[in-house]
C-alpha cells in the first residue's frame, strides 16, 4: 500500500507540475513583446553599416503581432545573417520577454574597383556591398583581382596598416595585367612589386631604397621603383623632372652614337676586303638561294691571289746572293794558292 501511495503521489505532482508549466507558457507566449534590445559586437575597427532602425524593422516584419509566442527566432537569425554586412547574428528571449539580438558586422580589408563595380571585401574573402549611409576608411584597389589573390591581398594591407613606415608611403593598390602596383602619397610615383609572394621582402628593399638613396633626392624624380626582382632595385626616371634633363641627354647621345659607331664598323671591315655584316644581309635578301652557285662564290675571292703572286718572287734574289757568297768564297782559296 505504502508503495502504491508514493506512486499516485508522484503523478499527482507531475500532473500539477506539467498544469503549471502549461499554463505559464500560455501566459508567457500571449504576453507583448515589451522591449528589442540590439547590441553590436566589437571588432577591431568600429563600423557603423547596421542600424539599428533597420534591425528594429525586421523583427516588426517577422512579428506584426508583437507577441513573444510568434516569434520565429531561428527564421529571423537567418533574416539577419543574410544581411550583406553581417558577420554573424544571434537572437534569443529573456524571461521578462526581451527579444535579445547580437550582431556582429563585417570589416573591410579594402575596397576594390573591379570591372566598373566598387565593393567591400574583408579579412575572410567574403564581397559585400558599399553602404549610402556610411563609408568605411580603407585601401582601395583597383584592377582586375581575382577571388583566389583576396586573401593575400588582405594580408599584404594588414601588413601595411601594421607598420608605420608602409603607413605613411602607401595609399593604395593597382593591378596591371598581372603585376600589382603600390602607390604612394610622395612624389605620386608607384612601387611596383609583381605577385603578392615575399611581400616581407620586398617592402624591406624599398625601405632601405628610400632610408639610403631616396632621401637626399626628390621623390618626384621617379615614376616607378621596381623591387619585384631578386636582390634588384630598378628606377625609372621621370621625364618632365628639370634634374634628369641632364641624365636624359647624355642617354640619348649614347644612343645616338650608335649607328656612327656601327658605320665605322663597316669602313673597317671594306678597307679590310671583308663584307660587312650590313651588306651580307643585304645580298642574301637580293638573291634566290637558286642563284648562288659555288664557282661564283669562288671568283670573288680570287682578288686574295694577287697578295699570293707578289709574296713568291721574293725568295729568289735571296737564292742569287746565297750564289754570290758562294763563289766569293771559292775564289778566296785560289788567291791563297797564288800567293803561296
């Protein structure tokens, strides 16, 4: 009996219990929404896409009976996170009946302009579009990037950010065909660096470009500085710069020395008898190759021979002074004879 006893008393309680519960569930999901609370998480960088007027809007769509029971919070989590500008969103409901939302908002890493559109991109690689209400300050890049490169891209601009030397040259991003550009707010030249591999690198070798050489001149000397080579730092000069009137002169006479040094070149080789290298070309284009025959080829280095002709009478008054000597000598001896 006692056994029986605790049984019914223990169904009597869940039964009272499970009446209770029901009851203030009834209570609590026909009771008014009283207050939405929005609540921006912080990032590194504060943003301002979101308001939270807009936030405020959606839940009223999701909800026009202002009841906490018609709330669909997973449907209105995923309102949220379709938001372009939304990193991450969380919605939940107090015991009170404060609806609860943390938002969390994307940071660009920069603003690219790409095929005449201009959009956010951040650390993740993930686009989203620029706001009319708010603009974020961040590098901008300009150029045909791919989706693949965003990541690198974001890295080298932390990078940037990060360091004060960068910082202060830097001002934005361009890519040509496939060599990316950095420019710069002195001199307006640009740093060309080529892909986005020893980033490190490479930025170091145009720091100490600019700490030993770029110092002591004019920044608007230049137009490009390219530090894409191994272990190579190459200038290009800027032609409207009074200074390098004077480099650029003496380049254009070195130039122009040339085709003098290359007409010496062939006065040489005609008084030499050699055809020129100008002149060889010129005959090889004139005629067929079924013109050339070998017996041609051969009469006009015969003009050689005459050197030949001229070499080969000369042994011969040697051979008459070797006769000479030779019968001097043998008339010595009989003079000899006679005296004796």
């Amino acid at each position: 009996m006692k056994n029986k006893f605790r049984i019914l008393k223990i169904l009597v309680t869940v039964i009272i219990f499970g009446f209770l519960l029901s009851f203030s569930l009834k209570r609590f999901n026909g009771k008014p929404m009283e207050k939405v609370s929005v609540k921006m998480t912080k990032t590194k960088q504060p943003v301002y896409f979101i308001d939270e007027k807009v936030v405020k809007e959606l839940v009223k769509k999701s909800n026009t009976t202002k009841k906490v029971g018609d709330i669909n919070i997973p449907e209105l989590e995923k309102k949220l996170n379709q938001l372009p500008a939304v990193d991450s969103a969380n919605v939940y409901l107090n015991l009170n009946g404060n609806l609860n939302l943390d938002i969390k908002q994307r940071v660009p890493a920069f603003r690219l302009n790409k095929n005449d559109r201009d959009f956010y991109v951040d650390d993740k690689g993930t686009e989203f579009p620029i706001s009319n209400n708010y603009s974020f300050p961040c590098m901008l890049v300009t150029g045909n990037v791919k989706k693949a490169e965003y990541l690198k891209l974001a890295e080298l601009i932390e990078k940037i950010n990060n360091d004060d030397f960068s910082k202060k040259y830097f001002i934005g991003i361009s890519k040509s065909k496939d060599d990316y550009n950095l420019l710069t707010s002195a001199g307006n030249f640009k740093v060309e660096i080529g892909d986005l591999d020893n980033i490190d690198l490479k930025v170091k070798g145009f720091k100490a470009f600019v700490e030993k050489y770029l110092i002591y001149q004019s920044p608007e000397k230049y137009t490009k500085v390219s530090v894409k080579y191994d272990n190579q730092i190459v200038t290009t000069l800027n032609p409207n710069f009074e200074e390098n009137d004077s480099i650029i002169s003496v380049g254009k006479k070195e130039l122009a020395k040339l085709p003098i040094i290359a007409e010496k070149k062939e006065k040489a080789e005609k008084k030499a008898g050699k055809p020129s290298s100008a002149t060889a070309a010129k005959k090889v284009v004139k005629k067929p190759p079924s013109t050339v025959q070998p017996k041609k080829a051969v009469t006009k280095k015969e003009p050689s021979k005459p050197a030949v002709k001229k070499e080969v009478p000369k042994p011969k008054p040697t051979a008459k002074k070797e006769t000479t000597t030779t019968k001097k000598a043998e008339v010595k001896p009989k003079a000899r004879v006679k005296v004796e």
